[in-house]
C-alpha cells in the first residue's frame, strides 16, 4: 500500500492507534492522532513514537476540521462503528478502516485468526508456541497484546497469528486470514452490541472473506458455529466423543492444516504453564492458594474458571457494567463451591446485578478497592481454601483494562 504524501487520520491513542501511526511514518505517510482524552495523556503514550513531531495531534475532542484533507481514518478498538468522528468521515467520502484492515493492507505472509467469546487467548498463544516449535517463525499479536499494525513488517515471518475481537471484525472490508478460528460463541458486549445476533454477525466477517483454499476452524458442539458462512473449507474440533480442552483440539486442527505432526503440538501442550490473567497461580500463603483470572470479563469465562479450580473457594467478582448478563449458568457451581463472594466494584449497577442473581446462593461482601478485597478474603480464607479473581465483567470502573486489574491482583497478594 502506498502511502507517500497521504494524510492519515487516526481516530484513538492507545496501543493499536499508536502502532497505526507508526505504520504510517514508517511507509512514508502524514500520521494524526485525534483522542477525546487530556493532551498531557495522549503524549504519554506517544511518547516511544518514531519522529514524533512530524505528528499533529487533536486533544480532548474530535473534530470534522481536523479530518479535513485526510485520505483515510483509522479508527481504533475501542471506538464505536458509528462514533461521531467515523461518521464524520463518511460524510466527507473518507474512507473508514479499522487497525486491523489498515495492517492487512501491508501483510504479505498467511495469517492465523481467531476469535470467540472465551478462549481466544489461550488458543492463539498456543498456535504461536506450536508454529514456533516446529521451526516456523510465527508472529503472535492482535487483541492479545500488541497489535497486528505494529508487526506487519516484521521480515522473515511464516505466519501472523491474530488474537481478533467483535470490536476489531466490524471494520474490516478485505480482511482474509487463511486459517480462521471460532473458538466458542455465547452472550458477551451487549453493551456494544444491540442483540446477540449483531454480536453473532461481527464475529461472522471473520470468514466472509475466505476462498476455498482457507480453513475455517469451527467448535462441532457450538450450535452458533453451524451459522456461519463463508467459502472456506470447514474444519471442525471438538467433535463428539472428544474429552479434551476445547482450546487444544482446536489449535491441534490448525496444527494439522499447517502440516505439523500432532506430536510437536502434544509436547508443547504438556509444557504450556498457561496465559497471564487466565487461572494464573499467583502465591500460596498460610496455606490459601491465590488465583489470578482477570481476563474472565463475562459469565461464561467465569463458568470456565469455576469448572476448572477446585474449591472451597473464595471467589472475588465485579467490574464495569455491559449490558445484560445471565448468571443462572453459574449459580449452582457457585452453590457448590464457594464460600464467600466479595464483590468488587464501583459501580451501583453492577453491585445490584450481582446481589441479585447471588443473594440466597452465597454469602456476599462489598467492596470498592482490590487491596481491601484481598485482605478480607485472606482473613477469612482457612488452609485448604482458594482466593480466586474471576471477575465477571470487564476492568473499566476502576483499572485500565483487565492486564491492570490482575496486575494490581497479583501485587496485593504479594503485599500479604
């Protein structure tokens, strides 16, 4: 994609509009960045950025004169489809792509993505580790950590693998991995999302680029996974009869499609000591084992957790609303396993949720900070018990996402 002279407009200065804009400088491009936050955040965080004054930057609000002459917005995760800037831009006929669009653009080399409700982490650091083990240079970036914009030109690349969410999917237009991967579809984001159905669609224009030299790697027990189309060739894990992580069957498929022999996969799964935030074992004191699982942001990831640490547990939940949740999944797990929920949160909405769906199922305690939190489950917490963080709902009522909640976690615990 050629760049040289362009003006590119980016909409959002986190961590994938910061890597957008070094995309640009770095192909010849003009890079802006606008950002409803305070002038003084946004030059934190393009602090490390290459050539930095040659970047004009838009604080504190968005503007329509500020996208005046652009020749492409970039719009970044975390803003809407139809936020205003966005809308902005198509009035005035500028094309509108997300980072991960604007990255595809440049990739030459296969990409592997996934997507999903729950599990996407696991599975794409997974396909990584296997790819890399068998003396293939993989890629591992997206939703994950660092975003696909930031790597795309890293030389002698085998595969880009692509953590991808809903948020990043519905600005995609050409967007085409080789292998795609749904790992599991259930409620989540109908703070974004009017409906699961619209939900259901953003994660659905992962495939509907795909030819049928593609794969799409699909979940034999999800009944969504039987919705979706596209023309890739459709490969199924976790069939019946199948007992293992649905996680690993799934990287296996992608495994066998790379032409990797199942015992390189098998291997790394034995060795694999899991994803930071996700079950994490943090510190065993007096006996008590503390369990990070940050990344659980809705009920589903809270049901995996529950299904997979061994109780008696004292479990610690809350956050930041997002619509609608359904707990009566996990109600009887929680019956059967926990002693004490501490509800932790800043957000009356989200204390009355939990209260509702939990009140005559468990014990309850409120509170408002994580180091408070974790003192009071450690004094109530008896050897044998286990703390677990696996919050619910997502970070944003008092961290900036769910790295920083586990991250504050796991420095409470070992302040014990």
């Amino acid at each position: 994609m050629d760049l040289v002279g362009k003006k590119i407009t980016i909409v959002g200065a986190a961590r994938s509009g910061i890597a957008a804009a070094e995309l640009v400088i770095r192909s010849g491009g003009v890079a802006q960045i606008t950002d409803t936050k305070p002038a003084a955040d946004i030059e934190r965080a393009l602090a490390g950025l290459q050539d930095r004054a040659s970047v004009r930057v838009e604080a504190g609000a968005h503007t329509r004169e500020f996208l005046e002459g652009s020749d492409l917005v970039v719009a970044s995760p975390g803003v809407w489809k139809d936020a205003l800037p966005l809308q902005s831009a198509r009035e005035m006929g500028i094309p509108v792509w997300g980072e991960i669009e604007f990255a595809w653009r440049f990739c030459t080399k296969p990409v592997i993505a996934v997507t999903g409700s729950n599990g996407k982490t696991t599975t794409v650091t997974l396909i990584a580790h296997v790819l890399n083990a068998a003396g293939k240079k993989a890629v591992l970036c997206g939703n994950v950590g660092t975003p696909f914009a930031r790597h795309v030109l890293t030389p002698d690349v085998d595969y880009f693998v692509v953590e991808i969410s809903s948020f990043q999917l519905e600005l995609i237009e050409t967007f085409r991995p080789h292998i795609a991967v749904l790992t599991n579809f259930s409620q989540n984001h109908l703070d974004r999302h009017p409906d699961m159905q619209d939900y259901f669609n953003a994660k659905q224009r992962l495939f509907m680029n795909q030819a049928p030299s593609d794969f799409a790697v699909l979940n034999a027990r999800d009944p969504w996974a039987r919705k979706i189309r596209g023309r890739g060739r459709v490969v199924l894990f976790n069939k019946e009869g199948e007992t293992e992580n649905p996680n690993y069957l799934a990287v296996l498929e992608v495994a066998r499609i790379a032409g990797i022999p199942d015992d390189v996969a098998f291997k790394v799964f034995e060795a694999f000591q899991g994803v930071e935030h996700r079950t994490e074992k943090v510190r065993v004191v007096n006996g008590v084992e503390y369990i990070n699982d940050s990344k659980s942001t809705n009920v589903e990831a809270g049901l995996w957790a529950l299904t997979r640490v061994q109780g008696p547990l004292i479990m610690i939940c809350g956050g930041h609303d997002k619509g609608k949740f359904d707990f009566s999944g996990v109600q009887e797990l929680v019956r059967e396993k926990v002693t004490k929920m501490i509800v932790l949160t800043r957000e009356d909405v989200v204390r009355a949720k939990l209260h509702a769906a939990f009140d005559g199922v468990v014990p309850l305690e409120d509170h408002t900070d994580m180091g408070e939190a974790v003192r009071a489950a450690a004094g109530q917490a008896r050897q044998g018990d286990r703390v677990l963080l696996s919050p619910m709902f997502p970070s944003f009522d008092m961290f900036n996402d769910f790295e920083h909640r586990g991250r504050v976690f796991k420095e409470a615990v070992r302040s014990l």
